[in-house]
C-alpha cells in the first residue's frame, strides 16, 4: 500500500471516530435531557408516572412470571430478597423509582465512557471524566429538583445515581481490560 492509500485510510478512519463519538454524545445529551425533563415534573406528576410503571411491571409480573407453580416460587423469592435487602421494603413505587434513578446513571456513564474511549482517552481518564460528569450531573439535577415545586433535593438519590455510573464504569473497564489482553495475545501472537 503506497504512503497516500494509507493517509486516505486514516482520514477515513478518523472521520468515522469522530461520526461515532458524535453519535455517543447525542446520546448522552439525550439521556442527560430525559433526566433533566423528569426532574422538572411536580411532585404530583412525578407520583403518577412512577406509579403507573409500578402497576405495568406488577402486571407483566403477575401474568408472564406468576403464570406457573415454578414462576409463582421465582416471583416470591424475588419478593423475598427485595423485602430483605432494599431500604425501601416492601414500597415497590419507591424501588422502582430508585432503580430508574440507578439505570439511567448507568446508562448515562455508558455513554460517556464510550465516547471518551472513541476519542482515544486512556482508561484512567475515562474512567475519572466519566464518575466526574455522572457525579457533577447528578448534584445539579437533584439542586434543580429542589426548585421544582412537590419535590425535594435528596443526597441518597445521588449516592444511587453514582452507584449507577459506578457500576456502569466498572463493567466496561473490565471489557475493555479483556479486549486489550486478548488484542495483545492476538498481535503478540502475530510477530
């Protein structure tokens, strides 16, 4: 391959990093917008939309998962360890209002990570930049819910939004741990 077939390669290589990182931080900017609008509903409003995914999911419980003897026993012992194990009990509105907290952090440093990986930002920096933003973020959203009337400012709603992007950072420090490894026995199995 001649010197200008692999500088058009690169160019070409380049562009495509730059469209996908692009691509990753509209998604980012997506999810950090639905993160913004939700924190901006009333208190009431709020109640309601968490509480109609409550009932969907207790719904689609009852009839895929507690339709057979063996779903029945899977479904209580599910019950059992949530009961157990969350700070909330029993209340399944206020679980499932801590897990969306959880998710959308986890999806949020998802797309942080990789766009700075796309960007060729070494896994230190990645992983700092993403905990940095997912934790900025998460205190401003929870200082404009306390703006918003019905609602309120809530530190363990950030230790849990952290949880998420933490988790999320975590796991894809681990993939990317186990890419580079198998791409170094692969290369260093080449020479």
């Amino acid at each position: 391959m001649t010197f200008k077939g692999l500088n058009n390669m690169k160019k070409k290589n380049w562009f495509l990093r730059i469209l996908c990182a692009l691509l990753f931080l509209c998604m980012s900017g997506l999810i950090m917008l639905s993160i913004y609008t939700l924190s901006a509903e009333d208190g009431y409003q709020s109640g309601s939309r968490s509480s109609e995914v409550t009932e969907v999911l207790k719904e689609e419980v009852q009839t895929r998962l507690e339709s057979t003897p063996e779903g029945m026993q899977l479904s209580e012992r599910i019950k059992s360890f949530i009961i157990l194990h969350s700070p909330y009990g029993s209340d399944w509105n206020l679980n499932v209002r801590k897990l969306a907290h959880f998710s959308i952090y986890f999806a949020l440093a998802t797309m942080c990570y990789i766009t700075l990986a796309i960007l060729g930002i070494g896994k230190i920096g990645r992983i700092i930049l993403t905990l940095l933003i997912c934790g900025v973020f998460a205190i401003f959203d929870e200082l404009h819910q306390g703006d918003v009337v019905g609602r309120t400012m809530s530190s363990s709603d950030v230790v849990i939004d952290s949880l998420g992007a933490f988790t999320s950072v975590c796991i894809l420090t681990v993939i990317s741990m186990i890419y580079s490894f198998f791409g170094f026995i692969l290369n260093g199995s080449k020479d």
